[in-house]
C-alpha cells in the first residue's frame, strides 16, 4: 500500500506487534491502518492510534499488476530510484529541497543469489534507504513501469593505505556507484507474517 502519513510512533507501532523487521534482509515494515471495501468506489480506511497524521494523509493500495517478482529482473532493465537523500549537499546553502524526493536513473548490474538481493548501477546516501525502486520495461510503442523492491544500502569500496616508514594504516571507504536492492517478496513477506524474524 502506499502510505503518506506525517509521524509514526515506533515504539508504540513495535509494542502493539504492528512493526516488524527482518534483520538479514534489512527491510522493516508499519502496518499503520486497514482499508475496508464498501463498494466498487468507496473504501473506509482505520488508521492506528500511532500513526499521527495530518489532513492530507491516506493510504492507497498498490495494485498487484505493477510488482515484479525477483525471478523477472533481468540484468541490464533500466531503473528509477526515488528517495530524500539528505546527507548529500550544502546544508548552510541547500542545492535542493528535502522536503520532495529526487529521481536517479541507472541498471540493474547483477543478483546476489545467495543473499536474494538485486544489485544496481546506481549510486545511493543516507536517506535513499527504503526508497522504491522501479524498472522500466519498453515493449513496442508503449512503456511501463514495475515496483522490484527497496533501497537497502550502498556498496562501498574500500582502499588501505600503508605508511611502511611510520607503520601507519590509514582505510578509506567511499561509495561505489553501485547499491542493494532488497526485492519487494521480502517486504510482502513481512505484511504477512505475524512476528519479525532474525
């Protein structure tokens, strides 16, 4: 679903068992309200008493038909990545405005099998993480658009410096370019599930 609310109480959201989180997968997810259908065009949405909210919140549901499942990427499938970084740029003088997420555009590069993540040509900060990523499939004279998951980290690239005279060692980590995607199964898998897992 898709949720604009402006705070959330996470320890009372975490006591009442409705945030839960997967640690090796580094995905954690609010269940803020529920929606119930009264007919074809109203809804009636119940939010807890956690989520505080001002008047244009709602939520709205993400229709299954937009979600790709980690089986379908395909290396080299452009992708958007949506996010408020606000750890980059000048805060005595913004070159953007926090307040309004800023587009990336990049590829996805490969797939951890091993760990089920999805990998990207596409450099992410601090505040990108739990953003949506989106690919984008052209397919005769039309284009669409598909939520694979969310933003979970940056890869660093890590370089050691060695002062053989002074016995020094000074690391140095700096953003590769490339980033973690944590496919959406996992975060469907959370709405899902009653309790958080290791």
């Amino acid at each position: 679903m898709k949720i604009f609310v402006s705070k959330v109480l996470a320890s009372s959201a975490y006591n009442s068992g409705m945030l839960k989180y997967q640690l090796d997968s580094d995905v954690g997810v609010i269940r803020i309200g529920d929606i119930q259908k009264i007919n074809d065009s109203l809804n009636l949405t119940t939010y807890y008493s956690f989520a505080i909210r001002d008047r244009s919140s709602r939520i709205e549901p993400i229709p299954t038909s937009i979600i790709e499942k980690y089986e379908n990427v395909q290396i080299g499938d452009d992708v958007f990545v949506l996010g408020y970084p606000t750890s980059i740029g000048l805060q005595r003088s913004p070159q953007f405005d926090p307040e309004r997420p800023l587009l990336r555009k990049g590829a996805i590069a490969g797939k951890n099998v091993a760990k089920k993540t999805i990998i990207i040509d596409c450099p992410v900060y601090y505040g990108n993480s739990g953003g949506p990523v989106i690919v984008q499939y052209s397919e005769s004279f039309s284009t669409y658009y598909k939520l694979i998951g969310v933003v979970s980290e940056f890869v660093p690239y890590e370089e050691d410096w060695v002062n053989t005279k002074n016995g020094l060692t000074n690391i140095s980590i700096t953003n590769s370019g490339y980033s973690v995607v944590v496919p959406i199964e996992s975060i469907l898998y959370l709405f899902n599930s009653k309790k958080s897992s290791p």
